[in-house]
C-alpha cells in the first residue's frame, strides 16, 4: 500500500489521461457479449474505468491507494470506488456481468495470485467474462532483478513482478472456458523509463 500511495500521490495521473490499448479492446468484446455491470480491482486513478462508464457501462472499481481514488472521483465520478486491497474482497454483495484486471495479476505472489481469482470467481455471475492483462515472458525486465518464484523477479525493489507464460496464464483461468489469449503491446511515458513499450499478454474467459 505505501508503495502505490506513494507512487500516485507524487505522480498523479502516472500512465496519462487515456486508457490502456487493452481496455479499448475488452470494451469491444464487453459490447459484444451485452455486458452491463463490471468490476476493475486496481482501478488506479479511473483511467481506464472512465472509458466504461462514458461508454454506459455500470462500473465498480477497488484501489488501494487514497490518493488514486482522490484523482479518480474528480476525473471519473461516474464509477463508484471502494478503497482498500483486492486480496481483501468482496467489498459489496454483488454479483457482475464481467471483471476487467490490468496490470495487477502479476504483482502478486502465487498464494495471492490463487486467493485473488477464487474471490474474482466467486463475484462474477454464472456465463459471467474476465478480461485479464498481465505482463509476459515477452517483456524486457523478464529475469531481472532477485528472483522471488519461479518466473517471478523483484524487477523494482519491494516490488516483485511475475512473468506469464501462455500456458501459464491458462492455468491461472482453469476454472474458466477460455475464449481467447494473445499479446498486445501497449505503449507508455512515465518516470525514469520515459517513452517505452510492454508487451502484455491477455485472456478473455468464461465463467
């Protein structure tokens, strides 16, 4: 949590007012499949939750960080906010039509990584979507820094950050009928690392 409120409130909007290249998509696959309702753990500052929510979509989203939320509410106070960690969920008694996750999964530890998609599970509808975006074995940073777990590096310190795999990937969602996998590179401009590229690797599954 000190890292993340750290982070937000000396940088504010970190990655930008626009959403991630992957949103844009997840929203086009929430639109075909007649979504209404969504769930964004990790919500960040609303960027990407803002591009839902102008898009009709009901949002709710879960941030750690107060200072993210504080920048969320004024730039996107269409979608409703609870603070606190996603390893602590469920936050309301909901049940949703699909839950989109960007670059949160591979911050975990494996035993996190596991709770955090049982309690994902647990609040997505029957027939109900996810849309995961997590950092892949593609990335530049892969094997850097102390290794922590198997793939899993502390590519910043006090920050350990797992790398997947496809078939990794797949096995995180095994409870799910996976639909679709892919990589997608996703430009960004921030900090010390200025104008650079992720490579990402995406899941879109079924409940």
């Amino acid at each position: 949590m000190e890292y993340w409120e750290k982070r937000f409130s000396e940088g504010g909007k970190i990655w930008g007012p626009k959403p991630s290249k992957t949103a844009n998509y997840a929203l086009e696959l929430f639109h075909r499949h007649e979504l209404e309702k969504i769930l964004v753990p990790g919500a960040g500052y609303g960027r990407n939750t803002k591009l839902f929510t102008d898009s009709n979509l009901e949002v709710v989203g879960i941030e750690i960080s107060e200072s993210a939320i504080n920048i969320a509410r004024n730039f996107n106070p269409e979608t409703q906010f609870f603070q606190g960690s996603v390893l602590d969920m469920p936050f309301d008694d909901e049940k949703y039509d699909g839950i989109y996750c960007c670059n949160l999964l591979h911050l975990l530890l494996k035993d996190d990584r596991i709770s955090f998609l049982k309690k994902c599970y647990e609040q997505l509808r029957t027939n109900g979507f996810v849309f995961f975006v997590v950092f892949s074995d593609k990335e530049g940073s892969f094997g850097k820094g102390k290794r922590i777990e198997e793939n899993t590096y502390e590519s910043k310190p006090w920050r350990p950050t797992h790398y997947f795999t496809e078939l990794d990937l797949k096995e995180h969602f095994k409870e799910y009928s996976v639909i679709e996998t892919g990589l997608m590179e996703d430009s960004e401009n921030h900090g010390e690392l200025g104008p650079h590229i992720h490579v990402l690797r995406y899941i879109f599954a079924k409940k």
